[in-house]
C-alpha cells in the first residue's frame, strides 16, 4: 500500500513536471512565432519604403524637362550606395545592435534623407558626382540620428520623431539646399527649371506611389499595437495636405497647379511624422491642412524670393516640401505629445538644422572641386543615348 502512494506522488510529480516543461515550451514557441511574425510584417513595410525610394522618389523627380533618365540613373545609384554604406558604419560593432530588417529600414530611411538633399541640386551635377554626394552625406546622417534619436552622447534626452520630421525630412533638405550654395553658379540662376506635360504625370505619379506607401513609412517601426492608430493618422494627415494644397493653389494662382499638387500634397506626411504614432485623428487632419498651405504658399509665393535671396537653385523644392513642414511637424510635437521634454525636443531639432547646415556647405564645396555638368538639366551631358 505504501508503495502504491509513493508511485502515485512520482507519477503526479512526474505529469506537473510535463505540464511545465510543454508550457514552457509552449511559451517559448509563441515569443519565436511573435518574434518572426514582427520580422514578417518589418519584410513587408521595408518593401513599400523601397518602392517608394525607388518608383516614388524617382518618378517625382523627373519632372524636370530633359533630365528624366539622369534624374532616375541618380535615384537608383543612390539608394544602391547608401544602403549598404549605412549598414556597415551601423555594423561596426560600437553601436546598438538591431534585427537585420530593422537595420535595413533604418537604412532606408538614411536613403529617402539622402535622396531629399539631392533633390536640391538635382541637374547641375554629373552623376558620378552623386556617388560623392552619398558618400559624404551618410555618415553625417548617422551622425545625427546618433545624436538626436538614439542620444547617444546623452546631452540631448528623448526627442519624439517616430516618422522622422526632423531626422529624415528637415535634415535632409536642409543639407541640400547648403550644399546648393556652392553648386549653383551665377550662369545657372538665369537657366529656368522647365518641365512638359508628359513629365508633370511622371511626377505625379511618383507622388501617388510615395501617398501610398507613407503609412509604411512612418508605421516601419512603431510597436504593433500602434501600427492601426499610426496608419489611419498618415493617411488623414496626406488627405488634409493634398485637399489644402488644391485650395490654396487656387487662391493663389487662380487655378490649381500640377506642380504644388506633386509636391505639396505630401507634405502633411512630412508634417505628421513627428507625431503620427500620439496626435489624435483630427489632429492629424489639421497638422496636414496646415502643412499643405504652408508647403504651397512656399512653392507659390516664396520659392523665387528665397533663391534670390540666397543665390541658390532649390530644384526640386526641398525647403517647401521637407525643410519648412519637417521643422514645423517637429515643433508641433510640443503641443501635441504628452509628457514631451521640450528642451530635447528644440535642443535636438537645433542640433538638426546646424549639422546639416554645416554639414551642407563642407559637403557642397567638396562635391564643387569634382567640376561640374557641360550642360544642367540635360540627360546629354551625361547618358549618351539620349535624345
């Protein structure tokens, strides 16, 4: 009898030490199956920011007449260079490792940055000369999100820029348009940047791709329970630039412009991106509104007054369409984050603007000693089969 309960207590010991270990494993079964199914899912956003670096920025930028094929040679060097260029500075091994989709976001968001800077001197540069462009530019965008998003000096504390308002958009027009300065000649100020009807479709097209697949972008990396909330306010906030920027245009013109409407309907993605994972839904509407009026009275108004002023050539628009709504989506985050430290928040954004400011000119003046283009805005001058 005795014998019996003790086989009894071994074989129920034995069953809840069964039930553990399968729980356990069971446990460790769904954290693999969570774990791949957020890789899956990173695959996928990764995908929709790669045509968007691709088809979006490439097709936007062949509006300008006679430079489409140089325009999209450019884009596809670029990308193909600053990708793997981002990856083995953030693979050195001093910094924080991350999953290897992860990283490569990370490094496309480096490329969309880069490919706004270029975006200033689009057609006054030979195209091996972007090459140098993406060489120089890289490590110097490493170097902010390094200071400003991971803090990794810790002197500027948590700033909030999910979307990259400032990292992404701000810093990236802002290089561009300083390196413009020593890129834009005299003799270039009076060549005008003409564009046809056929490239306008081009261009619009480009921006299409690029309305689509923003949620992706800023939802890239955002924790899964935010992804829902996240996507619905991109979107909200590009219907509020693209609905804004037809109105404003126009007031202003007299008639709604195909060029603003390429351009400044997406600057409330730009906008938005700071706050897109914490602003309400009508929030989003509104930073959007406002982000189109302010990027199509850039385009309208002042875009010529800024040029003169500064004596540079902006091709693409980069200040209207990322600088100035980059800038403001960063400072809206003031009034709509929670518990935001708002001294890191400007502190972080000040860091921006100078970096790539200073940045912008070393660059542009080291891009200015490879020569320059026999003639701008002209596929001729580099691809030999064009017309």
């Amino acid at each position: 009898m005795k014998n019996n309960k003790i086989s009894t207590r071994l074989l129920s010991v034995s069953i809840l030490f069964l039930c553990s270990a399968m729980n356990i494993f069971a446990q460790e079964s769904d954290v693999h199956n969570i774990s791949s199914m957020l890789e899956v899912q990173q695959y996928e956003r990764a995908i929709h920011i790669m045509a968007m670096l691709l088809i979006g920025f490439g097709f936007l930028m062949v509006f300008v007449k006679k430079y489409g094929r140089s325009a999209l040679t450019a884009t596809f060097l670029l990308v193909s260079l600053s990708l793997p260029l981002y990856m083995s500075i953030k693979g050195l091994g001093v910094f924080e490792s991350k999953g290897e989709i992860e990283q490569l976001i990370l490094a496309e968001f480096g490329a969309a940055s880069l490919l706004i800077a270029a975006g200033a001197i689009l057609g006054r540069i030979k195209i091996y000369q972007y090459l140098v462009l993406g060489l120089l530019f890289i490590p110097f965008y490493v170097l902010n999100e390094l200071i400003v998003l991971d803090d990794y000096f810790h002197f500027v504390g948590k700033v909030a820029d999910t979307g990259g308002s400032i990292v992404i958009h701000a810093f990236g027009a802002l290089f561009g348009i300083a390196a413009a300065v020593s890129l834009t000649s005299k003799k270039d100020m009076e060549v005008p940047v003409v564009s046809d009807a056929t490239t306008d479709k081009y261009s619009v097209l480009g921006s299409m791709v690029l309305w689509v697949f923003w949620p992706s972008f800023c939802a890239a990396l955002v924790p899964v329970e935010a992804i829902p909330h996240t996507v619905v306010n991109v979107f909200l906030a590009l219907c509020g630039s693209t609905l804004a920027t037809y109105l404003t245009s126009l007031i202003i013109r007299g008639k709604a412009c195909i060029a603003d409407i390429a351009n400044a309907s997406l600057a409330g993605g730009v906008a938005i991106g700071a706050t897109c994972d914490f602003a309400s839904h009508p929030q989003a509407m509104i930073i959007g509104c406002v982000a189109g009026i302010i990027s199509t009275i850039g385009f309208a108004i002042l875009q010529d007054k800024q040029q003169k002023f500064h004596k540079i050539i902006d091709t693409c628009g980069v200040s209207n369409l990322h600088g100035i709504p980059g800038i403001f989506g960063g400072l809206v985050a003031i009034a709509v984050v929670p518990d935001l430290n708002i001294t890191a928040q400007l502190t972080g954004l000040l860091i921006t603007i100078v970096l790539a400011v200073v940045a912008g000119l070393l660059s542009g003046k080291i891009i200015s000693l490879f020569g320059k283009t026999k003639e701008i805005y002209n596929d001729c001058s580099e691809l030999y089969d064009a017309d």
